[in-house]
C-alpha cells in the first residue's frame, strides 16, 4: 500500500505538534514515524521520505525498509538520497541511529556527493568519524553496536565537531568540502561501502542555531 500525501498536508498535520522553535529553520527533517511523509509499498520498502515540515529537501533516490517507526538500510545495496541543492559548510546533522552491524568504512551518511560530508564507521570497532575532503575525525567507541543514540556532527572547517549523547565532543578539522545535498546509507554518489543501521528523526541545521533545545527534545524521542 502506497502512502503519501502533499505537502500542504504534511504542513497541517506538524505546525501544532510540540517540537523546537529552530526547526522552523532546518534544511530537513526526515521523521519515519510520519507516514503521512513516507511512500512505500506493500512489503514496506520506502521509496521517498519527504521532509516533515515541506521545505522541500526530500529523500527521493534508493530504497530503505520501514520498520516500527524506523528507517532500516541493510548494508548491502539500500540508500536514500536527495537532488542538489545549495549547501556549503557550516552544516550540522542531527541523528537517533542504531548501528545493527560494524564494518569499516562502512557509510552512515554523506552529501551529495562523495565524501563531502561523511559519517562513516572507522578502526576500531564500534568507532564513527567524520571526514569532509580531508581528514578523519573519530569518536571513542562510544555508540556500541545495538543500542540507540543521539549523534550530532557539525561540518564547520577547523570548527568541526561530532557529538555522541551528551559525551565530550571529539573536535578537528574533517574538511571544508560542501555538502551540496544530502545521502543516507552510502557514500554520495557511490555503490559500494553501504550502511546497515536503523534511524529515527534525521535533521539537518544550517548552524548550531538551537543546538541544546534540540538535543534535549531528541533524547525524549529515544
């Protein structure tokens, strides 16, 4: 069975519901749990997600499986991807993910393009890092496989940081390279290194603009 719905109704359903201000000021935000925004078929392959508040950055390339409110990639061929749009660093991403399995290399999301603005799973296992163009920026092992949590990676040159829960964030410079859109479950524009991991709201800010507003509400949606 097919869901959809157009924009304007998309807009209806949300503008009472309780969520943060800066929102209003996001590139995306892609919330599974609202199918009203999904299409999939009959055995819950999604083919689109639209972003929740119609501002038109909308997942429409690839495949992933929707499962109890999540989007689920396999780590073998499943990835969801935007068009092009304007996008140059500063970029932040907002996520509630799951690692189901560890590979590395293997991609949780990137640009538009490759390796422009990546999370990736590095050595050693269960370590994320960022990379934009230049250089790897790591975690310390703190999102084991199988559990839920929140992760925020901000793409801002020297200024870069990526954050698991409320751990110390892990700061460098990944790179400056521009996201120019936005894919999740691979690298941009390219088949190989997939993900296999389990999402609940993605967001993706232009600035820190509302950055603990924002956290603390996710961690209500755990």
């Amino acid at each position: 069975m097919m869901r959809y719905s157009p924009y304007s109704n998309v807009v209806s359903e949300t503008t009472s519901a309780s969520y943060p201000a800066a929102l209003a000021n996001r590139h995306f935000w892609y919330d599974p749990s609202d199918l009203t925004t999904i299409t999939k078929d009959g055995a819950d392959i999604v083919s689109r997600v639209n972003d929740k508040l119609g501002n038109g950055k909308d997942l429409v390339t690839g495949s992933a499986l929707w499962t109890a409110d999540t989007l689920l990639f396999n780590g073998t061929d499943q990835y969801l991807r935007t068009g092009t749009w304007a996008w140059s660093q500063p970029g932040m991403i907002y996520m509630i993910v799951k690692q189901v399995s560890w590979s590395n290399s293997d991609t949780i999301f990137d640009g538009y393009n490759l390796n422009t603005a990546k999370l990736m799973q590095k050595t050693p296992t269960p370590n994320l890092s960022m990379y934009a163009g230049t250089a790897y920026v790591c975690d310390s092992n703190l999102l084991p496989v199988g559990t839920w949590g929140i992760i925020r990676v901000y793409f801002s040159g020297v200024n870069s940081r990526l954050t698991i829960n409320d751990n110390t964030p892990v700061t460098g410079n990944p790179g400056t390279s521009n996201l120019a859109g936005f894919t999740l479950g691979r690298p941009g524009n390219y088949n190989d290194v997939y993900g296999n991991f389990q999402v609940k709201d993605v967001i993706g800010m232009p600035s820190t603009e509302g950055e603990d507003e924002i956290y603390n509400w996710l961690v209500t949606r755990l």
